[in-house]
C-alpha cells in the first residue's frame, strides 16, 4: 500500500480527460487499494484516480461514518439524470480549504463495472449522488469550481495562491 500525491486546481494535469480502463487486473486492485489509503489519509469520501495522476476511469468512495465501506467504481457512466437539482456544499482534496455550494441534478441512474469487470446498475441520489457527480467531473477534467461564477473561481485562485506562497514562506 502507498500514499499517492495529489494534485492541485489549478494545475492543468487536472483538465485532461481519463480513458477507460480495459484491463481488469491484480495492478487495477493495487491502484484501487492505494487511492482508498490516499483519500482516508486524507480525510475526503471520494477519489478520482485523475487527482492522483493517474488518467484512469476509477472512481473510490466511502460515506458511511467509520469509513468501513469502500466503494468502487470503475468506467463509470451516467445514463439518466433526474429533471429536479439540489443545491449542496461541496469540498474537493484538489481544491483545499474551499467549501462552496453547487446545484446539481438530484439524482441519476447509471452503470459502472467493479474491480472484476463486473458490470453494475445504479440508482444514486443523496450524498452518492452529489460524490458520484463531482468525481465523474473530475474523469471528465472538470473541477466542482467549473459550476461556480467567474468571479468566485477567481477568489479561489487568488486565496490558494496566497496560501501556497505563505507555505512556502514558512518553509
Ligand atoms: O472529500 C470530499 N468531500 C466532498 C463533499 C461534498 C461533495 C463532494 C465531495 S468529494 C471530496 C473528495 C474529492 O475531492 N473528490 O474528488
Ligand atoms: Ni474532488
């Protein structure tokens, strides 16, 4: 097992999108196995394995409280989403310290396979359905601030500017 680095909005690594995973094997369930160590480490419910730079379709998450539930998604696809949206405060590992509200469809029925190649169904709503979205974005290059108005993206890369020349101040 191993800590992965991940990287930062706004880094352009962050913008590419990820390919399909066609290989169903014992490396596929290291990766899986190292993003889970990186996101409890690091105290999110989700990863993208594009956070991690590895520009794979794999998706982990884990909701429940003792973070004894690791899920994971692999070639994930949305193929219906719900005509209703909900507004819900999101954070990313990519973006940190930032909390800011995004309005989402409220749920989606869809379709991954497991770490087996397995294919599965899915009707997510509630938290799933908002962790499910935003990691998708991710695999799509996408970023939770991409829904946000210019001038909030803006702020947050002047405040995460601000703070990365602080650390490296104190360093
Ligand atoms: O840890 C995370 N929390 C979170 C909260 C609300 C909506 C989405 C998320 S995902 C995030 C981890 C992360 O950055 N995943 O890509
Ligand atoms: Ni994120």
């Amino acid at each position: 097992m191993s800590l992965l680095k991940i990287l930062e909005f706004p880094d352009p690594k962050l913008r590419q999108r990820a390919s399909e995973v066609t290989v169903f094997d014992n490396t596929l369930k290291t990766t899986c196995e190292d993003m889970l160590e990186t996101m409890y480490n690091a105290k999110g419910i989700g990863l993208a394995a594009i956070q991690v730079n590895i520009l794979k379709r794999i998706i982990v998450i884990d909701l429940s409280e003792n973070k004894n539930n690791p899920l994971i998604f692999i070639n994930p696809e949305i193929i219906k989403f719900s005509d209703d949206t909900k507004q819900h405060g999101e954070g990313c590992l990519s973006v940190p310290g930032i909390y800011e509200n995004v309005t989402r469809p409220n749920s989606f029925i869809g379709k991954f396979s497991d770490v087996d190649g397995d294919d599965h169904q899915l009707e997510a709503d509630g938290l799933l359905s908002v962790c499910l979205q935003h990691e998708i974005d991710h695999l799509n290059g996408r970023v939770f601030v991409d829904h946000l108005s210019r001038l909030k993206q803006e702020k947050i890369i002047r405040k995460l500017q601000k703070e990365k020349r602080r650390s490296l101040a104190e360093a």
